[in-house]
C-alpha cells in the first residue's frame, strides 16, 4: 500500500474507489484537526473534496457517529450515489 505524509504524519492509501484520491486536493483540505483521527475518509460531490475523521473504539475521540466499523454505512448514506473516494489509515508510531 502506498503511504503519505500529510502535516507530519504518515497515512496508508487503504482504499481509492474510482480514482478517488488527490494527494495535493487532500494537502490543501487537512487540518490539524484531522491528526488525531485513525482513518480519513475523502469523497468528492459537486466537484470539491470532503474530508472526514474516523476512529477506532479505543481512540479517545471515539463516538458511535465515527465508528470506522460504520465507514461504509456512512458512504452510503451520506455521500453522492457512487462518489469517488478514498480512505487513509493512520500508521501508528
């Protein structure tokens, strides 16, 4: 699998659906906001990237809304029918 750097923390590519990810799209939409998250989800609609944290349970940001076992759940309801995509996996230190 490929890996990324993104503010000084590297990410596994785990999944790139239709081509989804954009390496300096993702760059210019991450926050530090998104580095305590395990996985990142990104999903275009309308021409612009989305980005959005997931966590595993035993991440103290952990809620049932950013469940990653509800990863694909959430592509499914909360995303344009068939939307590019892709998810980044945190590597642990």
């Amino acid at each position: 699998m490929k890996t990324y750097k993104l503010n000084d923390q590297e990410y596994e590519l785990i999944k790139n659906y239709r081509d989804g990810f954009d390496l300096q799209e993702t760059k210019a939409k991450f926050t530090d906001y998104f580095t305590d998250y395990d996985y990142i989800l990104g999903d275009w609609a309308y021409g612009k990237l989305r980005l959005k944290g997931f966590c595993e349970q035993t991440n103290k940001l952990f809620k049932p809304l950013n469940d990653f076992k509800g990863v694909e759940k959430y592509i499914k309801d909360y995303c344009a029918y068939n939307c590019r995509h892709f998810i980044l996996k945190k590597k642990q230190d």
